[in-house]
C-alpha cells in the first residue's frame, strides 16, 4: 500500500487487480483513469453478476451492474436499494462523507469486496424484502413500498 502522502498509481492498482482476478479485463488511461470488467458471484449459492468498476484518480471510484440489466427487484418494490442512479444501476458501496475509501487505498481491499458484499446483500433483498447492508441512504432514492 501506498504512503498516506501519496495516492496509489493506477498502475499499481491495475497491477494489484490483475493479481487477483487474473483473467479479468483491466483498463488504464494515461495514467489518470482504471476501468476493470469482471463477472462475480457473490456467494457460492448466488447468481453471476458483469460488473464494471471506472475509477479516475480525481474522483471516487464507481461500480455498475452491467449483466442482468435491469436487476430484478423485492416483490412489491419499484426501485433498487442503496443505489446512486437506477437506470446504469450505480452501486452506493460507501459513503463519500465518512471517508470510507480514499485514493490511498487499494480497490482490491475496498471497493470490490463491497461490490461483492452489495451483491450479497442484494440478492437477501431479492428475497426477502429487506435491505440488510446497513448503510445511509439518500431519502430521494429510497425504495417505495
């Protein structure tokens, strides 16, 4: 890991995802932007989900459903949990406020075992109706009921 003075390149990151998940498709720009695809499966009882994870050094990292599209909701529900914009199913993985994640840190440790953990939690949701991911969710993009 990086000092905390000092962002941890992309390239590390895509090195660091590439040793990971080594046949996944890992992107880099210039220097200055990752984009990872990948098909996951949250558990080993869940279903495989395309994800798309686009991260610009200048700005927080953004994970997207990409497959299925759209992801099926709870019985009874219009919209999808704890999710930033419904139609490119932009995952909410942590709160920007708090500091949770910072370029300091790798993906690999953070933000893709929380697409995993989402996903998870997702297919709980799926199930039974209940979000149970914790987590703060903006008040105009609460599922109604």
């Amino acid at each position: 890991m990086a000092q905390k003075n000092n962002p941890i390149p992309i390239a590390n990151q895509a090195s660091s995802i590439k040793k990971m998940f080594p046949g996944s498709a890992v992107s880099t720009f210039h220097g200055h932007q990752l984009i990872w695809t990948h098909t996951i499966t949250p558990s080993p009882l869940g279903d495989s989900y395309d994800i798309k994870l686009v991260f610009e050094m200048t700005k927080n990292p953004q994970v997207f459903i990409v497959n299925p599209k759209p992801l099926a909701l709870a019985d009874g529900v219009k919209k999808l949990p704890h999710c930033y914009d419904q139609s490119k199913q932009k995952l909410c993985l942590f709160y920007p406020k708090s500091n949770e994640w910072s370029k300091y840190m790798l993906l690999t440790d953070t933000v893709i075992p929380w697409a995993y953990e989402w996903l998870y939690h997702y297919e709980i949701w799926l199930g039974t109706g209940e979000w149970t991911g914790g987590g703060i969710h903006p008040q105009n993009n609460l599922p109604k009921k």
